[in-house]
C-alpha cells in the first residue's frame, strides 16, 4: 500500500495535547474523499427501523457517505442491503425513498433484480450471446440489527456489529431504554451548511450548552455532567435534571456518525445520524422513538423542545464552519475537562485516516 498523506505524527501528538484536528480537515475536498472511502465505505452505520421493513418487499433507500443503499425485506423475510446501483450503466435502481416491491427494476432500462440481489431478466437478453446474468447481481452488503435497528456496512469482511456497541446495550438498560420496546414514530431532518464531523463534535458536549441553549440549560444539570471515554468506539455523559430526583438524560455517540440521547422518563430516545454530503455540508437525521404509551402531548412536548435545541445547535455548527473555512486558525484548542469526547471521537478519525 502506498504510504499514508494524512499519517502526521504531529497531528496525532496535537490531538493528545488538546488541540483539534486541523482545520483544513474540515474543509479540503481530498480530506473529504478520504473520509468517504476510508470511514463511511468500511464503518457500521445505522440506516433506519426494522418496522419500515414489516412485509416481505417492503424497502426503503438511504445513503452512507456518497453510497446509494437500498434495504429490502426479502422474500425469507431476511433483511438485506445492496449498493442501490444497477449493474447495466450505473443508474440507482430504486429512485423512492420507501414502497413495497416484488423485485427492484430499474427505473432506467428495467433491468430488473430479485429481493436477493440477484438479476432476474434484462429486457433483450436473448439478443445477446453469452449474457452472464449469474455474474450481475448488485452488490451485497453486510446488514446486522441491534434489537429494531438496522445497520448496513459496505465492507461485507467487516468486524460483526457486537464489536463496535460493546457494553453499549447495557448502557441502554441503565439509561431507562428497553429497545425491544421502543417504536419510531417520527423522522426529522436538518440540512445544515458544515462539515458532519462538526456535528458530531458539537454534539459531544455541554459546555456550550449554559450560554448557548438557555432554556435546555433551565431543565438539565450542565456543570456537573462527565464524560465517559473509557471505550473504543464510543463515548457517554449523563445530565441530570435539575428539578426532579428522577432519573436524567444520557448521552452517546457511536462511531462513526450516530449519536443518541436517552430519558427515563418517559422513555424516549432520539437516534441521530450526521449523514455527510460534501466537505461543507451535512445532513442531520434525527429518528424519535417511544414507547408505547406516551401521550400525544407528551410527544409533541418532547419533540418541540428537542427541536428547539437542534435549530440552536445548528446556527452553532454553521458558524464553526465558516470560522474553520476562513483560515485564520490552523487549529482550536479543547477545554479537556468538558470536552474529551471530542477529543475521543477525533482520534478515532485520524486512526481510520492515517492506517
Ligand atoms: S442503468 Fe439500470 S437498466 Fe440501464
Ligand atoms: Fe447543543
């Protein structure tokens, strides 16, 4: 293998110092390719809900990084994801986002694949000598659930799912979250003009929160929380409420790209991806699960305070953007003791970088 551009050990003894990854790294298109096929081309990453999948031939289309996917429930009720690129020319096969379907044609020229990937017919086929539909199936990738959600990896030889959560589950079981009994019930999305590890970063602590979130800051401890960096491949930290001795929120954020936060009381649980788009922008995902018997109100209250926290999250994270993008510092600088989830998640991007 040729040697690595981005294996710096000066970046790596800046990210033990504190110090942010460069700030290039936020805005250089090759640092953004790099990422696409490094990290989202070989990391699990999670892509939705098993209820969108109840039938057989129920499927819904997503992307990892710049790769389209579509999942599908196939007809052994077996969930599975392939590259949604057609072996003909390269068109997505499947333009909708979700439907039910017998057998994924192509929108293009028909050709057309069964739910397991494989090429059923082509239109002209027998015009053609020697035609190897055996040999154009879509390309399958590795598919895992962790109790009702999916994760897709496009590196089929990738370490199994159960690697990557650890002792997550158990964490789940802490935070007041039975996953079996959770139900999506809503999915809203933020387009937001920065780079998605900004997202991430953003969402890895609270010390913005006191001056940035002030009604947030009304209802969570922010001083007292701490941030759990002890596994591989994701960090933790708990807030509790300041009015109420029930239990509070806690927070994760799995590598690469997927974070959660997680009450008690009701259980109520968001599961948000930063899908990347370009070196500059980003698209927040943020899938809102229940349990069974939280009230309408209840709901909505949830949903408009979270969605009040998102917005103000998000003029945070545009303007880090544009400050990053501007070149007047090469690096920023982590305050350690509030922030080392940042630093956690940022080394995990310079391993997969660099190796
Ligand atoms: S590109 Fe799919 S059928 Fe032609
Ligand atoms: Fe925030």
């Amino acid at each position: 293998m040729a040697s690595n551009r981005y294996a710096d050990p000066a970046i790596a003894s800046a990210l033990e110092r504190g110090d942010t990854l460069p700030a290039r790294w936020y805005v250089d298109t090759d640092v953004f390719q790099a990422e696409r096929e490094r990290i989202f081309h070989r990391t699990w990453q999670y892509v939705g809900h098993v209820e969108q999948l109840k039938n057989a031939g129920d499927f819904f289309t997503t992307h990892l990084g710049d790769m389209p996917v579509v999942v599908v429930r196939d007809t052994e009720k077996a969930i599975r994801a392939f590259a949604n690129v057609c072996r003909h020319r390269g068109s997505e096969v499947v333009l909708e986002c979700a439907g039910n379907r017998k057998t994924l044609q192509c929108h293009y020229h028909g050709w057309t694949y069964n739910l397991d990937g494989t090429l059923r017919a082509a239109p002209r086929e027998n015009e053609q000598r020697a035609f190897a539909r055996e040999t154009l199936s879509l390309a399958p990738f590795a598919v895992e659930t962790w109790g009702p959600l999916i994760f897709v990896n496009p590196d089929s030889t990738a370490a199994p799912l159960r690697d990557l959560i650890g002792e997550l589950p158990a964490i789940f079981e802490r935070a007041g979250i039975e996953l079996a009994q959770m139900r999506m019930i809503r999915r809203d999305t933020y387009d937001l003009a920065s780079n998605w590890k900004v997202v991430v970063e953003n969402f890895n602590e609270c010390y913005h929160c006191p001056i940035a979130h002030p009604k947030f800051s009304q209802v969570i401890d922010t001083e007292s929380y701490r941030v759990d960096i002890d596994h591989e491949f994701y960090s933790t930290y708990y807030g509790p409420l300041l009015k109420s001795p029930a239990r509070g929120v806690t927070y994760a954020t799995l590598w690469p790209n997927l974070m959660f936060s997680m009450s008690a009381n009701p259980p109520s649980m968001q599961v948000i991806s930063a899908i990347p788009i370009d070196a500059g922008h980003s698209r927040q995902v943020v899938d809102y699960f229940f349990a069974d018997d939280l009230s309408d109100e209840q709901m909505r209250d949830y949903v408009e305070f979270s969605d009040l926290v998102t917005r103000e999250d998000v003029v945070l994270c545009e303007s880090v953007q544009r400050g990053l993008r501007s070149g007047a510092i090469e690096h920023g600088k982590l305050m350690l003791s509030r922030e080392r989830g940042i630093q956690h998640f940022q080394k995990l991007v310079y391993r997969w970088l660099s190796t």
